[in-house]
C-alpha cells in the first residue's frame, strides 16, 4: 500500500513540486491549498486535492478530516510547507501584520501537527516534515515579520523533536534557502496592506532597496539559489530514510548561514548580515 502524506500549501511553489514530485514516487499524496480554485487545477493535474487554509481554524478541521478520510484513517506523514511573508521594516510593522503572519506560519501550522501526531500515535508511526527556512537560522532585513515566524517554528520543532524521541514519530525540518517560486509576489498584498512605507522613516531605503526588489527584480538568479526539485529531493530523504537528519540544510546560503550562526561573534555577523 502506498504511503499517505498530507501537504499544505501545493499552489505554486514548493508545495507543488512536492505534490508531484512525491506522486511520481508512488506516495499517495493528499495536496491541498487555500483556494478551491487551484485545488480544481490540481486536480486537473492529476493530484488528490480539496481546500485547506492554515489560518482558519474551522477549514484546518475540514481539510484535516477529509484527509483522514481519503486515507483511510490512516497518515503516515505531515509536511507543513504552507507560509507567506510580509516584508517591512521591523519598525513599520504594526502588531496586526505580525498577528496574521503568525496565524499562518506557526499557530495553523501546529493546529495540523497536534491533529497528525494523534493521529501518528495510535497508528504506531509517522513523520512530520516542518518547512523551515535560511531565516529560521538568521534574520536580515526587511524581513522581521518572516523570520520572527520561522525563529519561533525552529524552537517549536527542536523541542517537540525532543519530546517525541520516545515514540515512533519522527520530527524533521527542512531549510531551503534561495528558491524561485511566487513568495516574493505573493508577498506584495501583504506589504501594501500593512506597511506605509511613505510616511516612514525609511522612505529612502524603501525606494532604494526593497521596493525595487518586490515590484523590479532583475531576473536573474540570486546566489546559491536551487529549483524547487532541490527541496523535493531533500523532502523525499526525511520521509524515506531510515533514519532521517533532524534538519536538512538546503542551498549553499543556507550551509553558509548556520556556519555564521555558530562560528561569527555577533558583532561582525551583524555587520556581514546587514550588508546583505
């Protein structure tokens, strides 16, 4: 029979490389998105997909129930990939921003991980696969609300991770770093609805640096970045090992970011990040 993972967030992206990705190596996989609309495209595809939106509670039950019932009862593995970003500076940002990022990032997040591990446990196995980032290991700027976010889903993890070396169920996180997918168009909604960049004090940065980021980019590849597939390939070996990594660092700026965590001071990280 074949394995039954349930996916977040499979629109675009990561999540729909996933999707495929894990289809195509006989995993049955349950992809799901915010909107029926491209659940319908999914479908379409080929994939099993239905609604789920990890920042409203009553559709993470639906999504989580139906899910459970395609599968039998059953789940063998959790990948939680679905997040977005609303970039600004951290002093710009006002308290309902961080609220909503939060709402999606980590709380729906962990609303779906306590649902699998019951799940998880009377079954006697499972893997839960936390789609992290390069910024749940350091922060650089504009983006405070995104990495506030992934710091917290990194504690979360390690400590759960921690917790459940008793029992059958493996707690894995990924840290892709630069990947071309639509984050930083998604992005943009979230960064006109919260962030009154005009009457900031960094009018100036703004215009010099991250407006033309999110509404010019240049087109070309950032440094190290990797294709979606990378973190496919890197998600395929937390679920099939027998005996997986805690984390999976993906992308040279990834490596090179946890090696600035643990070897810099934090003055000169500092000063390295803020030339980022």
């Amino acid at each position: 029979m074949a394995k039954t993972i349930l996916i977040t967030g499979c629109s675009s992206g990561i999540g729909y490389d996933a999707a495929h990705g894990l289809t195509a190596a006989g995993w049955t996989v349950l992809a799901t998105c915010r909107r029926e609309e491209d659940c319908a495209r999914l479908r379409a595809e080929g994939l099993i997909s239905f609604p789920l939106d990890v920042a409203d509670p009553a559709s993470i039950e639906a999504g989580f129930n139906e899910a459970l019932a395609r599968a039998g009862g059953r789940l063998d593995a959790l990948y939680n990939n679905a997040a977005f970003a609303t970039p600004g500076a951290v002093e710009d940002l006002p308290v309902g921003a961080l609220r909503e990022n939060f709402e999606t990032n980590l709380f729906g997040l962990h609303d779906l991980t306590l649902r699998a591990i019951r799940v998880m446990r009377a079954q006697g196995h499972g893997r839960i696969v936390q789609c992290s980032s390069v910024l749940g290991i350091v922060g650089i700027r504009w983006r405070g609300a995104y990495v506030a976010t992934k710091f917290a889903l990194e504690g979360l993890t390690d400590v759960l991770r921690l917790e459940m070396r008793d029992t059958p169920i493996r707690i894995i996180t990924l840290n892709p770093g630069p990947i071309p997918t639509r984050f930083r168009l998604n992005a943009i909604p979230h960064f006109e609805k919260w962030v009154d960049w005009r009457n900031s004090a960094r009018r100036a940065q703004y215009e010099s640096s991250l407006l033309k980021r999110l509404y010019e980019p240049s087109g070309k590849p950032d440094a190290f970045e990797l294709p979606p597939s990378a973190v496919t390939a890197a998600l395929r070996a937390a679920l099939e090992s027998a005996n997986p990594k805690p984390a999976y660092y993906i992308t040279g700026a990834t490596h090179i970011a946890a090696a600035l965590r643990r070897l810099l001071p934090l003055r000169l990280r500092d000063w390295l990040l803020a030339r980022a």
